[in-house]
C-alpha cells in the first residue's frame, strides 16, 4: 500500500487479485484488509464477496464470513459454495439449524462434493446429539453438566 491515505495502489480489480493471492498464499487477514476494500467499492460483485467471506472465514471472524456468504446466496440462491460457506460458518457460530439447513441445500446441488457431504453428516451428528439421540452424555464427557443441573424436573 503506497497510495494517498493508506489506499492501495491499483484499481478494484488489482485489490481482488491481490486479495486472491494473500489468501492462497495462507494470509487471510491481509487479504481481508484489501477484500473488504474491493468489496466496498463493488458491493454488487458476488466473486469479490466470496472470496471476502472466505478470508473472513479463514481469519476466523465467522459472524462476518457468514454474512457475506449468505449475501452471496441470497443474490444467488443456486450458489452451491456460498451455501456450503453459510452453512459452516453457522456451525463455528454454534447455529447448527441453520448450518444443516445451507448444508443440505449445497449437497443438493453438489451431490458429488464430499466435503460438502461431510459437513452435512458432521452438523446433523452435532443436532442428534444434542436431542439425546445417543443417550444420555457420561461423566466427563464434553458437555456433562452433572446430575444436579440436568435433573430440572
């Protein structure tokens, strides 16, 4: 970044493409800094917002990755990747609803994407187990809460 004000160098299309790289490269947060500015300038362009809601996600702010990714989904609906983004980022956000829900609608349209498929089974292994599907949870057990709290009636 060299130009007037802390804006980069370069023109919406520049920042995008080195937005791209840094995040290829394993810098998502650096790419989030020139993305968002792209994403500002052409708040219309889904592949900007994408690959937005991608460094966001890789930089671990899963409540802005998400709603980018669901932008991105709602302008498109039939979007396989920007539902499959909605839908993991609910689930790092603990919203296993809605994650099962963009979930299944990206394996609908990707029936073939195994990792799509995975995140599915992995969402809706987390809502069986939180319904008691396998029983009551054990001591020690991540989440066990202890007789006392979960005897409430």
């Amino acid at each position: 970044m060299s130009g007037s004000e802390g804006v980069p160098e370069g023109g919406v299309y520049d920042w995008f493409r080195r937005g791209a790289q840094l995040l290829a490269q394993g810098h998502p947060a650096a790419a989030v800094q020139l993305l968002a500015r792209a994403a500002d300038a052409e708040p219309e362009s889904r592949s900007i917002r994408e690959t937005l809601a991608r460094a966001l996600f890789d930089a671990g702010r899963f409540r802005e990755a998400m709603e980018n990714f669901r932008a991105v989904a709602l302008a498109d609906p039939s979007d396989d990747y920007a539902q499959f983004g909605w839908g993991v980022a609910a689930a790092r956000l603990g919203d296993f609803e809605t994650s099962a829900e963009h979930l299944a609608l990206a394996v609908a349209m990707r029936p073939g994407a195994e990792h799509y498929r995975a995140a599915l089974r992995q969402t809706r292994a987390t809502l069986a187990a939180r319904a008691g599907a396998y029983g009551p949870l054990r001591p020690g057990a991540p989440g066990y809460q202890g007789e006392a709290e979960q005897d409430t009636g």
